[in-house]
C-alpha cells in the first residue's frame, strides 16, 4: 500500500464499503513481507478502518 488511509477519508463511507475496503488492504498487507512501508502502511490503514467501523456501531446497553 503506498499510502495511509487517513480517517476523513472513511468518514463518509457506509459499513459496506468499510467492510470490502477492509478485506482489501488485509490482503494488500499479506503480500509485502513484515518492516516494510507497505505492509506498515496498509497496517495503519486497517487500524483506521476499524476504528470507522467501531464509530458506526450503534451503542450496546
């Protein structure tokens, strides 16, 4: 992955998206070998994903 997925570019994304963007760069992360910018990057970029998903979670009681 060349670059980071920032968060206000998943702001506006549905669950959906999130969820097929995510499987996407999994899988981008599983091609690059561990210590590299890419694989780095595309790490980032999940984290980011996941917390977009967490925010369109409705709250549990």
């Amino acid at each position: 992955m060349d670059k980071i997925i920032t968060t206000s570019e998943l702001e506006r994304r549905s669950t959906g998206e999130l969820a097929a963007l995510f499987c996407r760069v999994a899988q981008d992360a599983a091609q690059h070998a561990p210590g590299t910018r890419e694989r780095r990057n595309a790490i980032v970029s999940l984290d980011n994903i996941c917390r977009a998903l967490a925010a369109h979670k409705p709250p549990s009681f």
